[in-house]
C-alpha cells in the first residue's frame, strides 16, 4: 500500500494525541483504514549540548466547504 501526494483521507479518529485513525477516500487504496503515528524528529548530528526534539504528523489539513 502506498499512500503518495493527492491521496485524501478522512480522519475517523484521534488517537491519545499520539496516532491518526484514517480511511483512504481516494488513490489506490480506497476504502482501507489507516493508522498514522506521530513520529518524533532529533537531529542525529548536533553540537549542542542539549537535544532538539518535534513531534510531528506529515498530514495537510483541509477543510470541505
């Protein structure tokens, strides 16, 4: 399954604030139901003494008018 740009989902469901609960509504996967986590981003190479740390989910919000 690939999930590539212009597929639309609909968000059935939020998660703890931690996973996205899906349906594809468009593309190849029409129909499935998705879970997509969030997922944390830290550089692998920093000079800072400290660690620099974003939670992330790689979705475009849209609204439907």
């Amino acid at each position: 399954m690939g999930l590539c740009n212009d597929t639309r989902l609909q968000v059935n469901h939020l998660e703890n604030n931690y996973t996205i609960i899906a349906t594809a509504i468009t593309g190849k996967s029409i129909g499935e139901r998705l879970l997509i986590p969030r997922i944390d981003l830290v550089p692998s190479n920093s000079s800072y003494p400290f660690r620099f740390s974003n939670k992330m989910s790689r979705l475009l919000w849209t609204s439907v008018k």
